[in-house]
C-alpha cells in the first residue's frame, strides 16, 4: 500500500472519529452550553459593496443564573470578533460578557494530528492476507510536513496504519465558534441577538440590456448578484444592501477567500421591482422584498428592476491624441477605427429615474432570425437618478478613418520663453455600411490654441476640445481638414 493510500486511510478514520466526537472535551463538559441553527429565531444581514457584512444573529437560549461558559456555532469563518456585541432582547441589562474566543481553527485529519504532537495515539495495522488487526501505542513526535512516530523503541514515519485519537482538542472545532462567559442575572429562556461584523459577504449589481432593431430605446433589466464565502450558512435571512463608498480602517490582515460553487438564477425578467430602496446617511439602501437563503460557498442571483422602451442614442467617436500637436509627425498616415457608446439618461420620463448600483451592463441586440447577441459590456459607477449613463461597448467594423499631419512649422523659433506651432490635419473618414451615419471627431488640442481653418463646422466643447460632427454617406467618405495654432 502507498503512502497516499496509508494517509487516506488515516484521514479516514481520524474524520470517523470526529463525527463521533460531537461533545466537548472532557474537562469541558458539563460546563460548556452549545448553542447552534437550532436555537435561531430570525437572522438579519446588511450587505456593503467592498466584501464587509453586519450580521445579526437572534436566538433564543436558556441560560443558568450566574457565570457560565456559552459556545455559539455556525458564525461566520471570517468574523471580526473585536466587533461582536452579545445582547438580551428579552431581558434588557440582565446579560454580560465578561470574556469571547473566536475558535475557528477548525478539524481536519492535519489538524488533530498536529496537536497530538507529544501524545500518544494508538495504530490499527491490518494484516493483508488474514485480516487480522494488531493494535500498537505510538507518541507523535511530529507532524510537520508529514508525521513522525515513535512506537517502542523504533521511529517510523509516514502512516503505518490507521491512527485512533483518543479524543478531540477542546479548541479544535467542527464549525467557526464564538465561545463567551456569561454573567447572568436571570435564569430561564431569553430572546438574544449576536451582532457582528464579517468578510467573505459581498454583493454587486449586474445589468442586461437589450437593444431595439433601430438602437434607439432599450430594455433594461437589473440583479443583485449575491455572494457568500464567509464559512457559515444564513437560512431565511432578511438582506438589505448598501450602495455607496463606505470608509474603512485598512486592516494589517491576510484574508484568504476560498473559491465556491456558484448556483445562478436564470436570467427571466422579473414580473416586478422586488427590492425597496431609501436613503442612509450619504449611502442608498436597498431591502429585498422577502427572505432568502444563502448557502455556504454559494452566489446568488435576485431581481433588483425592470425598465422597458428606455430612449437610447448611439455614438460613433473617434478620438484623437495631444501628441500630434507638440512636434512634426513623420508617419504617412494613422488607421483609426470608430469607438461605438450607448447613452440613455435615468430619469423618471425615461420609465427609470431610481439610483442604481455600480455593475456591469451587458448589452445584447437582436440578428435578423430574432436570437439575442452579445454587442458588448461596460462598468458602471452608483449612478443616481437624472444622470446619463454612457457605455463603451467596442469598435466599429465599418466606420473607419485616416488621419494624417499635412503641415507643421513653428513661429517665434528664437524665442525660448513660448512655443507657437502652427500645424495643418488631414482626416479621412469612411463609411462602409448601407445606409449614411453621424460620426463624432474629438481632438484634444492642448495649450491655449486657435483654430485657424476647419472645413467642417467645429464646436469648442472644452478648454482643450475641439469637436466635429460629420455626417458620412452610405458607403461613402467625407474629407475633414483643419489648421489649429498652439501656444505653450
């Protein structure tokens, strides 16, 4: 048998052993009350953007008069214990804590025979032929990087049968703990809440939009894509979302994230908004219509809105570089290709007009036999109501142009204190498709400048914008050619 095998063996069996070894430690039994799922009434979580959750856990317990020991299980894994508040709904002022732990050093066949190391551990070995078990008393005398034993007077390494603990660590647990001492006024059931914060919960909002044939309105419908990597399950939970940029005190911490399985919703547009939304503090808040569950190691997907017949405009820009402008360019020429937006405004007459949350909107249109494709995506950021949103979604294959730099020549060449250019472009602008477009031509002109010819009607957008809008003729192409002078 391979070492691998004697070490699955030995996990094996070390993983058997823990599943019966569901009590506290000896020394601590009797004195150490569990609380788990079991004892929850009502669970309650407030989800920020940058991976941070305030969870609030109620149960109700029964509880000693006086100090006693109380392990909470089935918190967050990765809970910041320094924020954790234990309170008595039911009996104001009755509860204290006097002292926490946060025990999530959690059981493994690693684990368990790491703090064996200096104790004695008995090994099963099974004779091959007749099956027959011999049971031998070995003390671990390491376990890293593999396990060292001494059994008698011989040292073995690696697993030479089956290793039988005789019992689990009282810090070494199945599940993350919280474990407090309690003082406790009065005996009997109270209504409890734990309060706390924790990473591993995050949320962010994604979009689908769907263009109409003419790319002039859109559908658009809104999700909440729901994350949980925090170590702990919250079954029928009240999840509210708060959108916005929450200042945090960095942490001097490795959190380490563990990847999951995602379960994802299907992408059917809701009947219906199902999120309620109000102001907090400079923050938005956003409150999901019913509970829902959300599993260990799971993403999930809730319908946040739905708008439909959302006016939409499409841009064709090309957009050019300062650089032209500073010094004579030798290339012959440069190929550019149209940079393609979406624009529509969120506003009420435009069926939206609610804040959004910062996502991705992915945008489809649909082909000649009515099947939806995918024309791009874009980033948004919280995005309140009355603002316009504009999306990149690529480059266009039809609509190109060529620039070039026809003349360049400096005045003033002997006076060091400025630096006038003159300089003259020549862009050629095509259109390949059917039917004629409206392109945009953006140069940023830098320094205090003057345009000196342009032979197409320009508009100064910007202190240091020049910008033109062309119409171009099916499958056609319009020259534009412009003289601007520089002064730095």
């Amino acid at each position: 048998m391979t070492r691998l095998n004697q070490f699955a063996l030995a996990a094996i069996s070390a993983i058997a052993f823990a599943a019966q070894a569901q009590a506290p430690a000896p020394a601590l039994a009797g004195i150490e009350q569990r609380s788990t799922l079991a004892d929850q009434q009502a669970i309650a979580l407030t989800i920020y953007n940058d991976d941070l959750a305030l969870v609030k856990d109620r149960r109700q317990l029964a509880l000693p008069r006086g100090v006693s020991r109380l392990a909470l299980r089935d918190v967050g894994a990765r809970m910041r214990p320094e924020t954790a508040q234990l309170r008595s709904l039911s009996q104001p002022g009755a509860l204290s804590v006097l002292e926490q732990n946060f025990d999530f050093d959690l059981l493994t066949p690693a684990k368990l025979l790491e703090k064996s190391v200096g104790k004695t551990v008995r090994v099963i070995r099974t004779h091959p032929q007749t099956g027959a078990e011999t049971v031998e008393t070995a003390e671990v005398l390491s376990a890293n990087q593999g396990v060292v034993l001494k059994i008698g007077d011989r040292i073995e390494t690696g697993m030479p049968g089956r290793l039988v603990f005789d019992g689990v660590p009282a810090t070494l647990r199945d599940r993350p703990t919280l474990v407090t001492e309690l003082d406790n006024q009065l005996a009997g059931p109270q209504a409890t809440e734990l309060s706390y914060l924790t990473g591993g919960l995050s949320w962010h909002a994604d979009y689908v939009a769907e263009l109409s044939a003419d790319d002039r309105t859109l559908d658009l419908n809104g999700w909440i894509t729901l994350t949980n990597q925090s170590g702990t399950a919250y079954p029928n939970a009240q999840v509210q979302l708060v959108a916005g940029d929450v200042n945090r005190v960095k942490e001097q911490m490795d959190m380490r994230m563990a990847r999951g399985r995602v379960m994802m919703a299907e992408a059917a547009a809701p009947a219906a908004p199902k999120v309620a939304q109000e102001t907090l503090f400079e923050y938005h808040l956003y409150t999901l219509g019913r509970a829902t569950t959300l599993a260990e190691n799971q993403t999930k997907q809730v319908a946040l809105m739905n708008a439909s017949g959302v006016p939409a405009t499409k841009e064709l820009l090309f957009s050019g570089s300062d650089h032209y402008y500073h010094d004579s360019v030798g290339e012959l020429g440069r190929k550019l290709k149209a940079q393609v937006f979406v624009a529509f405004t969120n506003r009420e007459a435009d069926h939206l007009g609610q804040p959004l949350p910062k996502g991705v909107v992915r945008v489809y249109k649909r082909d000649s036999a009515g099947l939806a494709q995918f024309v791009g995506e874009d980033r948004i950021d919280h995005t309140p109501k009355n603002e316009t949103l504009r999306l990149h979604l690529g480059e266009a294959f039809d609509v190109t142009a060529d620039k070039k730099q026809t003349d360049f020549k400096r005045r003033e060449p002997t006076n060091q204190a400025s630096y006038v250019a003159e300089s003259a472009y020549e862009i050629v602008l095509k259109n390949a498709k059917p039917e004629p477009v409206t392109v945009t031509v953006r140069e940023p002109v830098p320094g205090d400048w003057k345009m000196l010819e342009s032979s197409q009607p320009y508009e100064k957008v910007a202190a240091g914008t020049a910008q033109w809008r062309i119409k171009l003729p099916a499958e056609g192409s319009v020259t534009l050619k412009y003289r601007v002078l520089t002064r730095f």
